[in-house]
C-alpha cells in the first residue's frame, strides 16, 4: 500500500510508469459498487496485460477512507495489483479524475493515452448489460502495445463521484 509521495502528481506517474511498457491506474472506491463489481475484471485484465509488461494500480483518492476500510476491500475482492492510496490527492488531480472505478493508461513518460470506462458492461448507473460489446481499456492497451492508433482515446466512465471531504 502506497501512503504518499514527494513527487508532484506528474513525477510520481512518471516514476511508477517507467518500468512497464504502459500502466493503467485505475481510481476505487471500497464502498462504491461499481469499484466491487469490477474487481474480479481488473484480477483479469492485470494477469492478461502482466506478461506483455503492463504495469496495474488500483487508487483510492482522499484522506476520508480508513486504512482498515482499504484493507477490508483488497482482502474481500482479493485484488491481486498494487493498491495506491492517495490521500494527498496528487495522482488524483494530475488525471483530473472524478470517478470510481475509471483507469487511465499512460505510457512510460506518464502521458495518458486512455481515459474511461472500462468496458460497456455499465452504461449508466444501476444499468448492466447481460453482455459486454465494447472493451475499451483492452483495445487501447492492445492498439498502444501493437504501436497502432488507439482509436477510442476517452469514454465516459460510470460509477461513484470521487468525494472530497474536509
């Protein structure tokens, strides 16, 4: 579990992207449905991407989410990918993000070159499809990793708004 860093927002990106051909940074939330529901497909997509050398963190945004609340969801949805907590806001505020669960893909230098929603499966909240017709992160990391245009660079991302609290 990561507690901070010294590094602006950007340094800290770039730092832990350095050393992965891309890395998705992906904002949670313990108490967000969404943030639950998708962490079986994040497992997935981190064992999938981790031989191709694509680095995995999952973030938790904000100083108002106890440690034991983080620990609680990474041990119950048993996340297998580095988990970030950033309750300083740096990583936060350098995507400018504003929803859980929403990744972002960056290449080594830390520029985004996917901002979204993970797949299709929600389209609105309290909406499922019975079937996923579009996967957007998967897509863009396959375009990035086979040096083809990533076509569908942002999606909207559905889930819980990232609060700041205090």
């Amino acid at each position: 579990m990561w507690t901070g860093c010294r590094k602006d927002g950007r340094g800290a990106i770039k730092a832990l992207a350095q050393n992965h051909k891309a890395t998705v940074f992906t904002f949670l939330a313990p108490d967000c449905p969404l943030s639950q529901n998708y962490a079986l497909t994040l497992n997935t997509l981190y064992m999938q991407f981790k031989p191709k050398n694509v680095g995995f963190y999952g973030v938790i945004a904000g100083s108002g989410i106890g440690s034991k609340d983080v620990n609680d969801y990474i041990s119950n949805y048993r996340i297998g990918f580095p988990v970030l907590f950033d309750q300083d806001w740096k990583i936060t505020d350098f995507f400018k993000a504003t929803t859980t669960p929403e990744a972002f893909a960056v290449d080594t230098e830390g520029t985004v070159f996917y901002k979204g929603a993970i797949d299709n499966w929600a389209p609105a909240l309290g909406q499922h499809r019975e079937v996923i017709t579009r996967h957007f992160l998967v897509d863009a990391l396959n375009s990035f990793l086979e040096g083809r245009n990533v076509e569908v660079k942002q999606t909207e991302a559905v889930g819980c708004f990232i609060e700041r609290k205090g």
